[in-house]
C-alpha cells in the first residue's frame, strides 16, 4: 500500500520499508512493540497522512465530540420527555405516537435517515443548512477548543455560532435518532415497572398528587435503567458517527477511520478503535458513579 509498482521491484526499498515498519520481525515481536509503544501514547504513524496517529486524532476529535454531545442532548430531550408521556397517556394516542416514533427510530438505519434528511429537510425545504460545519463565506473563529459552537462563543462571534448551530442541528438530529428511540422505550418500560411498586400505592393512598407521585418518587427510581442507556448509547454515538459524518462532510474520526479503512491505513484503524473503546469506559465509568446520586441504597452499600 506504501510503495508503488515501481519502488516494489526494487528489493532495496522493499527490505528497508519492512525494516521500517518491523514486518522483519515475528508476529509476537510487532505486538510487543505496538503495546509497550501504546503505554507511552504512541498509536504509530499513519500510512495515509505521513503523521501521527495520535496528533490526527486529536486534530478530527473535536467535531466529533460536538457531533457526539449535541445528538445525546437531542436524543435525551426528546426521548425522557416522550417517554414520560406515554406513561402518563398510557394506552392512547399519545402512547401510541410515543411507541411508533421510537420504533423507527430503533430501526431505520442511520446512513439510510441522513441521506432522507438531507434530501427532504436541506434540499426539498431548506429548513436546515448543508454539510461540513461552517458556511464558506463565515471566517472560522479561532482555534481553542476545536468545538466551533464554543470557540465562537470565546470570541464573542454570534455569525459564526448561529451558522454552526444550524449546521449542528441536522446532524446530530440524524445521529441521535437511534439514541431517542431506545431512551423512550427504556424510560416508558422502567417507569411502568416503579408506578406498580408498593411504595408508589402507599404515596397514592396518603392522598399525594399524581405529578407529585411521578415526578417525586416515581422518576427518581426509574432513571437508573435509562442513565444506564444513556451512557451506552453516548458511546456508541462515537462508533455511530461514522455514517453520519461522511454523509455530512463532517470532519471528524467517524470520517478519518473511514478513509483509513478504503486506504487499509491498519494504524489509523486501530488508534480510531482504541479511542472509541476508551469513550466507552470512561462514560461508563461515570454512569456507575451517578447511580448513587440517584439511589441512595447504592451509596450505603
């Protein structure tokens, strides 16, 4: 993949690119030195780019964080809300809409929906703006955090936050559909279980209002299988973006890994992998912390 036809029939450039990439040496060998590489930081260099696997990650990670935070706010303000809703209108039409709505968004596939979007939203209505993250005529603002959305606000740039709000929004409403269909099932199901508990009878027998019953004592309990969801649905946004930003030029490592893998870049691939396996644990690292703030019993224990 590194040399061209030319530079293979040379067996001098051949042996020191092996050398180079210590494909001279046992497999056992390579995956000594690749982890004990991988302890210092070091995730190799890309064989597409000529630079560190490390220093592109950390140049696309920012958009897709972005990309990532604003979908699981979308999927989190959309679905505990619908989800509550159909516990609350159980059995009519408000339940129903509820439960169909989470249903396509479970089923219809991502790269399926952002393209549908795009089509009808940007193209037919122009309701939203296009791809990548910023209009061309819109100078960038400078570079702090790599979020545009908090980069413009750092330099008092209210043109280029609201353009990068809409171009955020489509997005991250494609990325997070999958996220709000489970969130509203899982939020509607673990709080149809809590409402038929004894404790939830007993506050209804000492005459307390029924808002009071699901919003006090009802919700709290309910939350811990959805805070569950939420950060397992927040790391699969991660992998999830992929789709979703190549359809949307978005140019974050969802993209990076795919021109990795239509390239074979094997060190892009596995540094794009070890990252989204590390979002994986420190999100869920944090929502087995929050389970004590939520039930008391957890933090005794």
């Amino acid at each position: 993949m590194v040399l061209s036809e030319r530079a293979m029939a040379n067996p001098e450039i051949v042996r020191a690119y092996r050398e180079r990439w210590g494909l001279d040496k046992p497999a056992y060998a390579r995956y000594l030195t690749y982890v004990t590489n991988l302890t210092r930081g070091d995730l190799g260099e890309s064989i597409a780019t000529q630079q560190p696997v490390r220093k592109d990650l950390l140049r696309f990670l920012p958009a897709t964080v972005e990309l990532a935070v604003a979908a699981t706010f979308v999927a989190i303000a959309i679905g505990i809300p619908l989800g509550i809703a159909a516990v609350v209108h159980r059995d009519r039409w408000t339940d129903h809409l509820a439960r169909i709505g989470s249903l396509i968004g479970v089923s219809v596939p991502v790269f399926w929906l952002g393209l549908l979007a795009l089509a009808v939203f940007y193209y037919r209505l122009e309701l939203f703006a296009g791809p990548v993250r910023l209009d061309p005529s819109i100078p960038a603002p400078p570079v702090r955090t790599g979020l545009l959305t908090i980069d413009s606000l750092l330099a008092g740039r209210w043109d280029a936050f609201l353009n990068a709000l809409r171009h955020l929004a489509l997005p991250a409403l494609v990325l997070g559909a999958y996220s709000m269909g489970v969130i509203t099932r899982i939020t509607r199901s673990s709080l149809l279980e809590v409402l038929a508990q004894d404790d939830i009878r007993t506050a209804r027998a000492k005459g307390l209002a029924e808002h009071v019953v699901l919003l006090r004592h009802a919700l709290r309990n309910a939350f811990i299988p959805t805070v569950t969801i939420i950060g397992l649905a927040s790391g699969n946004l991660m992998a999830g973006a992929v789709m979703t930003e190549t359809i949307f030029a978005w140019p974050g490592i969802g993209r990076y890994a795919v021109d990795a893998a239509s390239k074979l870049d094997y060190p892009a691939i596995m540094g794009v992998t070890l990252l989204v396996a590390f979002a994986y644990v420190v999100i869920n690292f944090f929502v087995d912390l929050s389970y004590a703030l939520l039930d008391p019993r957890i933090r005794l224990d």
